[in-house]
C-alpha cells in the first residue's frame, strides 16, 4: 500500500470510528422542551410557566416574553415579545413600517413585524440539537432587546 492510501485509509477508518462512537442530537419531545426551558429561565430567576398554549412564558425588565415549543420541530428554537405597540391608524401603520424596516436592518438575528393590529419581536433560530439554546439565549435575548429598542426610538 502506497503513502497516499494508506493516508486516505486511516482517514476513512478514523471518520467511520468517529461516526459509530458520536451519539446523534438528542430528539426531544415537546414536554422535554418544556422542561428544559423552564429549568434554564429559573435558574436566571425569571419564573418562567407554561401557558395554556404550551409556551413558556417569563417576565424580564418588566416585559412578559415567551419561547414558543414547536411540538413537530424541536429543531426550531423562537423568543418572542409580543404586541410591544399596538397600531391605531392607518397613518400609524406606515410609521410602524419604517421603524420595523428599521429595526430589522439593524438588528441581527431579531425581526419586528405585525400581527394583526399589534407588533411582535421575536428571535428565530434553528438548532442542530435542541440542547444548543443554552449556548445562544443570551446573545438572541440581547438582540431581541435591541430590536425592540430600535423600534421603539423610531417610533418616538
């Protein structure tokens, strides 16, 4: 066997020993998502609960928030602040517009948009193993506070 091949040999040996020894992303179902958020926000003392809509709901600087629970993608991972302005005109709604257009082009990973006659911000994600949103919450909720806050200062 030549040094090439037997260079590509250890090569494939090594990655088919990696692949049989490394465990899959765990698949979680909704409860364990749950769970895991909730633990995760009391921790941080937010007092998180689960709403009749199976969020998890918590309340920071005076703000109630929410992780939505995709119970057929565990993958995806959401914090969103809900209706932070409601719109009351139609003059208003193109005011809210801007400011969204706004925020959304400044803010990174964050979005801000309408919902019937209010606006939302959320942080949308996928993660290769649910467990990852430890690693990531506290960059998504500083966003989200961002976004938030370059909307709200656009629409002063």
């Amino acid at each position: 066997m030549d040094t090439i091949s037997r260079i590509l040999w250890t090569m494939t040996l090594s990655v088919g020993l990696q692949l049989a020894v490394t465990p899959p992303a765990a698949a979680q179902d909704a409860d364990e998502l749950r769970a895991m958020y909730v633990k995760f926000l009391d921790e941080k003392g937010w007092e998180p609960e689960v709403d009749k809509d199976g969020d998890v709901v918590f309340k920071a600087d005076d703000k109630t928030y929410f992780i939505d629970v995709h119970e057929k993608d565990p993958e995806f991972f959401m914090i969103a602040l809900p209706n932070i302005w409601p719109i009351e005109s139609a003059t208003e709604r193109v005011q809210v517009m801007k400011a969204a257009d706004h925020a959304n082009s400044t803010t990174m990973a964050a979005k801000v948009y309408t919902k019937e006659n209010n606006v939302w911000v959320t942080v949308e994600t996928f993660l290769a193993d649910p467990r990852d949103f430890e690693g990531i919450f506290d960059r998504c909720f500083s966003s989200l506070k961002t976004s938030t806050d370059q909307f709200v200062g656009r629409m002063k």
